[in-house]
C-alpha cells in the first residue's frame, strides 16, 4: 500500500535519513518511535507529500485514502461539532456550507443540498459521527455547538471523530492520546483494536502502543529499524539485538587487533611481508560492526526535598463551586494527608481538574471552608504558568529563577533531562514552543518544589526518556501529590492512592491503579471501555463500590465498628441505586425502541403503498422513515451498550432471568 525506498532528507547540514526504507501494507499496525529530532514528524510530511526528500521514493497504491491527525493546532471554521466530523469529503463540507447559506427549507438550494447530503448517504454518517462522538466524551448537547467556542483539546477531538468516521485506509497519528482523558482513550483504544485500516502512529504512551501496535518502527542512527510485535516486545527484541551486536563488535575488536600487531610486528620483516599486506587487505575489506549505542542513562540527581508539613495537609468541608449555572461540586468534604501519592480519575467533565484548582487556591470558593495544614506549601502545574516566565531571559536563567538558589550544574543536569541541552539552555525563553515552556515550568518546580505538589497532565509534552526523568524525580520526591494523567504508565509509577470522580462525588480507593481497577470494575480504564461504535462511555454510572467485613478488620472498637457498618450500608445504598437506575434506563429505552419500531413499520407500509409514489409528501416520508432509523440505531446500540454492563456487574440476576425463562 504504501513503499518508501532509499530515502535521505537533512535540513541545515543535519541528516534525519541515508537511504531509509518503509513498507505499510494493508491492516498493518505500526508504531512510530525515537527520539526528539529523530525524524518521526518529517517522515509523516514526506509520506504527506508536504516536504520532499534528498533522494529516495514514496510509492502509494492508487486511490489508497490517507488520514492524518497533527499533533496540535488542527484548524475550525463555522462548522458545529457534528458538521465537522461529518465532513469526510469535499461533497459533504459543500452541502453544510449550502445548509449554513441557506437554512430555509423553501430555498431552492436548500433543496439542492438535501439531495446532495441524501446522495451521500448523510443521515448514516451523521448517526456513525453521533456514535463515536459520544465515545469521544461529547454530550449530545455539544453537537450543534460551533467548534470554534470549543478549545482546542475537543477541537482536536472533533478531528480524530472525523478520522474514525472517514476510515481511511492508512490512518497516520501523531501524539493521538494527548487531548483525550482516561475513559475516552479507553474507548478509542478499543475501536482502533477493531479498525480495519492500517495505522501508523507516533507516540510517547506505551500502554496506547501495547495496546494497538503489532509491529513496531524505531529511527535511529538515521535508518528505520523494524520490530515485531508492541512496544515491551520491542524492549526486550532491542536488548538482545544490542547484546548480540556488542558480542560481535567485541569479536571483531579482537579480530582486528590481532590483525594490527601482526602488521605492525612482520612488516618490516621480508619474510612475513606478503603475510603482513595479506592482513592490510583483509583489514581494508572488513565491514566494521558499529559499537552499539550507549543504553539512555538514567538521569540521576540529588533531589531537593520540600519542608516537612503538618500531618493533615489540606481540608475541605462543605464546599460548592460552580461555573454559572453548572455546579461540579456540592458539599465536597475531603481530607488530604502528608505522603499521599492520589491520583484524580473519572470521566471528563467530572471535576478533576477544577478539584486541582480549587486545592491550588486558583478558584474562590462559593461555598465551605478550606484549611491548610501546619506548614504546608502549593505548587500548581498547569499550562498558565507558562505566562508568569520572563521571555527575555535564557532557560537557564529562567530555571534558576526560584526562592531557593541551586547550582547551575544541577539545574543543567534537569533540564538536559527533559530535553534542554547543550547550547539550548542559552535560548531565549520567548521562542520557546509551548509544549517546551512547559517543559521549562516542570523543571522549575523540581527545582524548588513544595510539599503539596499538584500536576495537571504533566506529561502531555514529555517524549519517553523525560516521562521516566519525571518519574524518578517523583519517587524521591517526600511531599504530598495529586495529579491528573491519562497516561497509564505514569500512573502506575507514581500513584499509591486513587481518587474517583463522578458527577461532583469523590470515592477514594486506598490502593494503586491496579487495585482500583480490581476494586471498581472500572473495564473502561483497562482498554474496553465499550465495543466499538457503541453510542456513549459507561462511565454514566458510578462503579459499584465493595468494602471489607466488619469481622476482617482486626482490633476495632465499638465506633470503629459502628462507622464501619454505616459505611457499608451507604454503599450498599449506592450500589443498589446504581442498579435501579440501570435497569430503569434499560426498561425505558426498550419502551422507546418498541414505540420506534411501530411508527417504522407505518411509514414503511405508507410508502411501499403505490399511491404514494411521486406524491408531494414522499419525501418528508422519507426523512422521517431516515430519522427514525438513526434513533432506532441509537437507542439500540445504547441498549447492547447498557444490557452488556448489566450482565457484567449483575451475573447472578442475568442467570436467574434464564432460569425463569427456561421454566
């Protein structure tokens, strides 16, 4: 499908490929990786016909269709949110743009662009964009909404929908997990395991890469190296491959110097001469095996630890935050103790990120009480810190700008860590990209960090090496942490606690992520979040909740026990709300698809009736007959969704419904 053959590119002297070749075929799933500056992104604008290289060929199959998502900056007109992801083809931006120009129905054009959007079967694309809008997180609220109020994470998001709806025969991501939070990237994982194209894509999430790569493609010494299998087979293929490579350039190490003191000790000598130019020659055709490189070390620094807090570092209590009409949190109550290590998880929209700015002191609170502990210090990371730089002075300068001076060695050995180095410390602050000025405020607070530390997607601008710099620096680190990620990896590494979020309630889980996972059900964060095409994430319902018996816990007192029993009714509670809620919802929809069916088989029975053929109203038929299709599609694919969820969190009712049924 698609061939690059022998390709070379240098920009400014420096050389990204010497004949460097790239073979995609059909259904292939490839992930894209190497260092910063390696060349990942200009092998997507070569491919992309956008530049063009030294020498070498790109080879695509006619007609093959190529999708690609940049990594940031992708660009919105007047277009709604369902219009853009609908826009696949040129056909379709026409007949929006005619619907936009002329929203009369009477309008002769109007007219003109029904026909058009029928013609390209436009009630099932909008139904297919509805569908992995919703996986996406969009409410259906959304939709119509103008892309261009949105910002430029669901921007992002509208494009990768209008990808997934378009399915192109060669998908080309660049960073796609940037803009998404956990439970959405769980569904996108999921529909990309089911997508028949091919995929090639670059990416710093290694959970994302395992998760949908089969082979995997690293550049490096300006080649393109092919590995089979995910990114951890990649490792360990990689590892023998230089143990294998070392144990070579060794051999003919020694080979070669046996060689030389030969040469050198007989060539003056006539009668080992001719076997001393026999050795010349041989050493002239050897072909020399590259030492291998250097294994990336790992950064190592003295880490400047925080003063010591209090043992409670913050409380809330009784507190409501709002933006406008909507309120995220109402009578929030937490407790935050010294050593915590939490991260915050939960659909998007749900308060993660607003929880982070109102323990920062960022929000002021419309109701409640928030009390720091004894001797406790904040530090928010966040992109608005970027604006509080110095743009005239030098990233070590900028660096170095904090209460508590360190020494430059230190400070040149973080930021060479987290992609700074060499003469890149002496830039300017001002021409720096975003993603490297926030790169920039990072180091700044591991230079001089708090004891309540607060990161909000620290690692969205990190490639792999810098992701593990962070994670060493964290786990010396002896504060208090809480942070937002949706990178799997990270997570793991860092958090021992977790803190669910869900429609404004918090429900803490006092174990990793794995723990979490076991403890809540929560499938949609381990890559199955929904199969693919269904209509919305499953996170709409709060996990069900289990606590430990009373008789479990050892040494407890009366009020130990009582709390502890309170506790397990208020779940138990919850828990059967959430199940009353469900099955309230699946009786519903199952009502609304019985109603659905029957107006379908009206209207179908009208139009197949041969008085109506031609009548002035058999296209208004048509629409509703369409119309009602697109719902009918919904509220069943809601259903599966639903049905499934149930069976999974309720097998025992599901097999007493069978043995009902069976008798």
């Amino acid at each position: 499908m698609l061939t690059a053959s022998n390709l070379s590119k240098s920009f400014g002297g420096h050389a990204l490929f010497e004949e460097a070749s790239l073979q995609v075929n059909r259904g292939n799933r490839i992930g894209l990786i190497g260092a910063n500056g390696a060349g990942k992104s200009t092998l997507f604008s070569l491919i992309l016909k956008e530049a063009s290289p030294d020498s070498g060929t790109i080879a695509l199959e006619r007609n093959v269709k190529i999708g690609y998502l940049p990594q940031e900056n992708a660009t919105s007109g007047d277009e709604t949110i369902l219009e853009l992801a609908c826009s696949i083809n040129p056909e379709m931006e026409e007949v929006y743009t005619m619907f936009r120009n002329h929203p009369d129905e009477d309008d002769m054009v109007h007219q003109e662009a029904q026909a058009l959007f029928a013609e390209n079967n436009g009630y099932a694309l909008e139904a297919k964009a509805k569908r992995i809008l919703s996986g996406l997180a969009f409410r259906e609220t959304d939709f119509n909404r103008m892309a261009r109020t949105m910002s430029g994470g669901w921007i992002m998001r509208a494009h990768l929908a209008r990808l997934l709806v378009m399915e192109p025969d060669l998908l080309m991501l660049d960073e796609p997990t940037n803009h998404l939070d956990l439970e959405s990237l769980g569904w996108f994982q999921n529909h990309l395991m089911n997508y028949s194209g091919a995929i090639l894509a670059i990416s710093h999430d290694r959970e994302f890469l395992n998760a949908i790569c089969e082979s995997m493609i690293q550049i490096r010494h300006r080649k393109l190296h092919h590995y089979n299998g995910n990114y951890d087979s990649f490792l360990e293929q990689k590892a023998a491959r230089e143990e294998q490579q070392l144990a070579a350039y060794k051999s003919q190490q020694r080979e070669i110097a046996e060689l030389q003191r030969f040469i050198d000790r007989f060539r003056a000598k006539a009668s080992k001469a001719s076997q001393a130019q026999d050795r010349i020659k041989q050493l002239a055709r050897m072909v020399r095996i590259e030492a291998p490189e250097r294994a990336e070390s790992t950064v190592h620094f003295k880490f400047p630890q925080p003063q010591r807090s209090g043992q409670r570092v913050a409380r809330l209590t009784g507190v409501k935050q709002a933006y406008g009409n909507h309120v995220v949190y109402e009578n929030l109550n937490l407790e935050v103790e010294r050593g915590q290590r939490t991260v915050l998880v939960g659909p998007n929209g749900a308060g993660k990120s607003t929880l982070l700015k109102i323990l920062a002191g960022m929000l002021p609170l419309e109701a409640g009480t928030y009390e720091h502990g004894h001797n406790a210090s904040i530090g928010y990371f966040a992109q608005h810190r970027t604006e509080m730089m110095d743009v005239k002075r030098t990233v070590l300068a900028e660096a170095m700008s904090i209460a508590k001076p360190v020494p430059e060695q230190m400070a040149r050995t973080i930021l060479g860590s987290f992609l700074f180095s060499g003469e890149d410390v002496f830039k300017p602050v001002g021409v720096l990209s975003g993603g490297e000025k926030s790169r920039l405020a990072l180091v700044k607070l591991l230079l001089d960090p708090p004891n309540f530390l607060l990161l909000d997607e620290p690692t969205t601008h990190l490639d792999m090496p810098s992701i593990d710099a962070l994670i060493g620096a964290l786990k010396q680190y002896d504060g208090t942490l809480f942070f937002v990620s949706h990178d799997v990896h990270f997570i793991k590494a860092s958090a021992t606690s977790v803190l669910h979020i869900n429609a404004g309630k918090i429900t803490p889980y006092a174990g990793d992520y794995d723990y979490y996972l076991e403890k809540s059900g929560a499938t949609s964060e381990k890559a199955a979040l929904v199969a693919p095409g269904n209509a919305q994430p499953l996170s709409n319902h709060q996990p069900q909740n289990k606590v430990e018996s009373v008789a479990a816990a050892p040494k407890m007192g009366l009020k130990e026990i009582k709390a502890m029993r309170k506790a397990e009714a208020e779940l138990r509670k919850a828990a059967n709300k959430v199940r009353r809620d469900l099955e309230k919802e699946i009786a519903t929809l199952e009502e609304e698809i019985a109603a659905l069916e029957t107006e379908k088989k009206q209207l179908e029975s009208t139009l197949a009736d041969p008085a109506s053929y031609g009548s002035s109203n058999a296209f208004q038929l048509n629409r509703q007959l369409s119309s009602i299709l697109e719902k009918c599609e919904l509220k069943s694919s809601r259903w599966d969704q639903l049905t499934t969820e149930f069976a999974a969190k309720y097998p025992e009712a599901t097999s007493q419904e069978s043995e009902q049924a069976l008798s």
